[in-house]
C-alpha cells in the first residue's frame, strides 16, 4: 500500500454489540500491558543516527528490535488520532465501531510510549507520518488503512521475535503482538462479519483431500511473518522524508 496506490475495497458489514465480544478486553488489555512492561529498565543516550541514505537508522540488537517497533508503534498511534480527527469517524453514532477506534487509539499510543520509557535516551525521534493517501472522510478508506496496519504490525512483531536476546524483551512483545493481532481482528470484522482471518495473514491449514488422518495436508496453521527490511519499505510510504527508518542492521 502506497501513496499512490488506492486502498483494498471493504465489503461493508453490520457490526453490532454482540458480533464484538473482545471490545472490553482489548479496552483494558492495552493499559495493563504497559503498566506491566514499564518494569523493564531503561538505556541511556540518544539514538538519533541518520544513515547516508537519509534514513533513521533504528539500531542493531535489543535497542535496535525496540526501535523497529516504537516506529511502527508511533506509526499506528498517529493514524488512529488522525481517524478521530475525520468526518468518518465524528459521524459515528456512540456505538461499538466508535468505541473500537476510541480502545485502539488508547492502546497504541500506550504502545508507543511504553517503548519511549523503555529506550530511554535511545529512542529514535517522533516521527512525522504522511497519511496523504487516506481519506479520513470515509469508511472504505480508513478500514482498508486499519486494516494494513494492524495486519503489518502483527507481521512485524512476528518477524522480530527471533532477533530479541533478553528474555523479558520477548516476553513483553509476545504480549503485545497478541494484543495486536486482537486488533486486527477487530477491524476485519468491521469490515466484513466473521473474516478475521484469512490465507493472506495465516498459513492456513488444509486437509489433504480423501484422508481422514489427523494433522494430514500442507500448511501450518501459524500467522505469517515479515522481515524488518520488509515491513518498513511498507511503512516508509506513510511516512515523511526524514522521518523514514531503517532496520538493515537488526540482523
């Protein structure tokens, strides 16, 4: 998904109070989570490294996993803030979709500081987003947008678990990447009832035809992941020059 190329169509669905059980979770979930992971200590100095490219370099090792995800963090807070700034999104009634938006805007801003805390004075800087290519004005757009996001960042967390070295570091993105795909969730049942997921987040599982045999057929049944040089060639086009990063030394 880029600047210039239109979002995926959304097939409008009727979401109602008891097709979104998981709203009072995901509500609450978010918040603890920080509270929790704000034990983690800290690091010192900034981070601030400006690749030749003109890209912010987010680091190599610990650090550089943390920044990776304080930037998409970031990334996915100021997209939801911006949803709250459209006509989409005030036309709402005060009803389960407004909350939705309202729990993840929370969630991902708590998200986003939480790894602010955590780096200390190795944080990249705020980063300027460049939403330009979403019309905030309208349904199809923003969920198609949510949509990319969410499924990008559980992806994302994915794909980096195996670069964490500290165990608590680990534990706290599992904790987050659940929350996420939670997200994710959410929006695809906005979209349209009961898709939540899907082959093109999950490897999905098929039996081989004609067998009856358990755990018989091709797919693992896992979500897929990306690498970070990956993820954020996708999420550089949302974000401003000099505000876009690197990960090629998270390896």
């Amino acid at each position: 998904m880029s600047s210039t190329t239109s979002l995926p169509p959304v097939v409008p669905g009727t979401p109602d109070a008891p097709r979104l059980p998981r709203r009072s979770f995901l509500r609450y979930s978010g918040a603890g989570l920080a509270v929790g992971g704000l034990l983690l200590a800290g690091c010192d100095d900034d981070n601030d490294d400006i690749t030749p490219s003109g890209t912010i370099d987010v680091g190599s090792g610990d650090n550089g996993v943390l920044n990776y995800a304080y930037a998409l963090e970031q990334l996915e807070a100021a997209f939801y803030a911006k949803v709250k700034e459209g006509a989409y999104y005030k036309n709402l009634s005060a009803g389960l979709e407004k909350q939705v938006f309202d729990d993840l805007a929370i969630h991902e801003q708590i998200h986003a500081d939480f790894f602010k805390t955590v780096l200390a004075g190795k944080a990249i800087k705020a980063l300027e987003p460049d939403f330009s290519s979403i019309n905030f004005n309208d349904r199809n757009s923003v969920l198609g947008a949510a949509k990319s996001f969410e499924d990008l960042g559980v992806a994302a967390y994915n794909g980096a678990g195996r670069y964490i070295q500290t165990e608590a570091y680990l534990l706290i993105a599992g904790k987050i990447v659940s929350v996420e795909a939670r997200h994710a969730a959410l929006i695809r049942d906005l979209i349209n009832y009961n898709t939540f997921v899907a082959s093109d987040v999950v490897d999905l599982f098929t039996p081989t035809s004609g067998t009856s045999a358990p755990g018989v057929g091709t797919g693992t049944g896992k979500e897929k992941s990306m690498k970070p040089t990956d993820v954020v060639n996708m999420a550089n086009k949302f974000l401003k020059d000099g505000s876009k990063i690197s990960a090629s030394n998270i390896k």
